[in-house]
C-alpha cells in the first residue's frame, strides 16, 4: 500500500488459518490469536506504529475484544483502517465492505435497485 510518504504495510490477526493464508499471500506482520486480551494488546501495539496502514482481523477475534475503546477504533478509525473479515469456517460479516466503503467516503453507494 502506496502512501504519501512511503509505504504501508498491511497487519493480520486472527486464527492460524487465517495468519498462514496471509503469509501466502505475501504478508509479512501476521498474528495468530483469538483471545481478547491479546488481540488488544496486539492492536495498540500496531495501533502506535506509523508504518501499518491496514489492520485486517477475524470477525471472531472481534467477537473476543471487550475493550470498547478498541471496538470503537476498529469501527472508525481511518489510520490505520481496520478491516473485519470471516475468518475459515466462519460465518460471514454481513456488509463489511459496504460499511468500509461508507466509513472511507463518508457516503452509502447502493448499487441496488429500489423500484
């Protein structure tokens, strides 16, 4: 990820399934946990770092985190952007990149039709 002062990298945290697909993929910052307590560590962590501008994580890992500073962070923070996605055999997040289009634009784009 290209920004305007150099790049980005790209953070994953969740399941091991999901860090291992990553890693195939080619990222490099990956974080094997589905505990709360380390799942909040690990975002303040990367929350403080300049370097990481896209924080993708599990929707279950999400589903462990109490902390209501870190939900709120992971539903409107733009620096980094934070990315929720179901992780394998997981169920799927309805309208997740829906509401990452909005919270980006400030605008819903709906494609749909309602005649």
């Amino acid at each position: 990820m290209e920004g305007k002062l150099g790049s980005y990298k790209v953070a994953v945290i969740g399941r091991s399934e999901l860090a291992l697909g990553s890693r195939l993929a080619g990222v490099t910052e990956t974080y094997e946990t589905e505990e709360g307590l380390e799942a909040e560590r690990i975002i303040r962590e990367l929350m403080q770092r300049t370097d990481v501008g896209l924080i993708v994580i599990s929707s279950k890992t999400v589903g462990e985190i109490k902390d209501r500073k870190i939900l709120s962070a992971i539903d409107s923070s733009i620096m980094p952007l934070f990315m929720e996605i179901p992780g394998y055999g997981e169920e799927k997040v309805p309208d997740t990149l829906r509401r990452l289009i909005i919270r980006a634009i400030g605008i819903d784009i709906n494609t749909k039709n309602k005649n």
